[in-house]
C-alpha cells in the first residue's frame, strides 16, 4: 500500500514523467522505516521553436553501425558553436541550444568524423572542458537537425556517494539519525534517482521561433547530429 501511495504521488508531482522508481522488493515491510523522496519537474521551451512541419524521419546510425529511421527535428536559425580536439586529435563539434529566457541551455557533442566513435572523445570531456566550450563558441548561421528522442536513466547514488566520502549514513554502525527518532537506529540502504528527459520541437521536458524550412546542404553549414552524442 505504502508504495502504490508514494508512486501515485511522484506521478502526480512529476506529470506523468517519472514512474517505476520503487521496485517491488526496495520497500521490506519488516525493516523499512523511512522513504525520502525529492522530484523535481523541469520544462524547457526553446528560444528558437522547431516548427513540426519539418520534422521528418532521417537516418540514425546506432553506435553498432545499424541504420534506423528516426523522427528529426530541423531548423535553420543563428546558434552559438565550435569545435576542438582531443590530445590524440579526435576532432569533435558542439553547439548550444538556448532554451526560453537564455539562462539555460541544451550542449550537444558528437566527433566530426563518422568514423571516430563517442567512446573516444567521452573521456576527454569534463566540466573544465566544457567551461571552455561556452568561452569559445561563436554564433552562425546553421541548419541545425537532431533527433527527437527520450531519455531515462536510473541510477543507485551509494556506491558513488560512498566514493566521495560519504559513508556512515549507509553503515548500520555509524549513522546518526538521532534527530529523526531515537526508538530504533536508522541507516541508508539506497539513494536512487531516475531522470527521464524529453526533446520535441517545443523544449525539453525534464521531467522567437525562425524559419524551419530544411533547404539544400550545400549553404549554410550544417550541424546534423544522425549518430551518436552527448547531450548536457
């Protein structure tokens, strides 16, 4: 009963993004005390709209080089973009894709070439890398086409927090939680977090719009993301 009840409500806080984040044998009806529960609901609009009438499906090649026919979003609008290379000279692209308002944005990466994989170029991002991104993108003219695609990833945070440091609030020996009750010692068995990211012509939901007429490729440049990529 507890958990249908807390599921009901992170759907309902949530809109429908994030569902499923207790599994059935997470919540131990003998031990289980406490379930802390944080959602947060983001909804991104695009600076610059995708109209719908130019989303068409395009070729995606998947990471194993299987081809599959995906719905594309396309625009062609002014957007801030660069590139740079590894140290072994992989070179990569990026560009920013400002949301409503201007203070946040949506960064996609991918390598230049076809050829390199994502793999290569993963570990020679951080956020220093990406601080330098954002110093050194300029804006262009550009017909820019990426798919329209969903996200969701979950992920258990102890074993990562417990890397950092942190560490007594998981060791029934150690963890403090005096403040909550002093009837039984309390300790962390997960911190779980599910995130789910939606990308349509409209925004982002995380859970002036411009001429979206796809013209010949040839002019302006194109930035056309049909593999493979980062998305921050």
């Amino acid at each position: 009963r507890t958990k249908k009840q807390l599921t009901t409500v992170m759907r309902y806080s949530m809109s429908g993004m994030i569902d499923n984040l207790l599994s059935p044998d997470l919540i131990d009806g003998v031990s289980t005390r406490l379930v802390l529960v944080n959602a947060v609901y983001f909804k991104g609009l695009w600076k610059s709209k995708f109209q719908p009438e130019s989303t068409k499906k395009r070729t995606f090649v998947a990471g194993d080089g299987k081809s599959y026919q995906v719905p594309m979003l396309a625009q062609l609008s002014v957007f801030r973009c660069g590139s740079t290379s590894t140290p072994n000279d992989l070179w990569y692209k990026f560009i920013e894709l400002p949301y409503h308002g201007e203070s946040i944005s949506m960064l996609i990466a991918l390598p230049t070439e076809s050829s390199t994989p994502l793999s290569a170029i993963i570990p020679h991002i951080s956020t220093k890398t990406i601080d330098s991104w954002m110093s050194t993108m300029v804006p262009k003219r550009m017909q820019v086409v990426l798919p329209k695609f969903t996200a969701v990833a979950k992920t258990d945070l102890k074993e990562p927090l417990k890397a950092l440091g942190i560490t007594e609030m998981f060791d029934p020996s150690k963890a403090n939680f005096a403040k909550i009750t002093r009837s039984e010692n309390l300790h962390v068995s997960h911190i779980l977090q599910k995130a789910k990211i939606e990308v349509t012509e409209d925004g982002t939901k995380a859970s002036a719009a411009s001429t979206a007429v796809l013209i010949a490729r040839s002019s302006p440049p194109w930035f056309v993301v049909d593999r493979p990529f980062l998305f921050f």
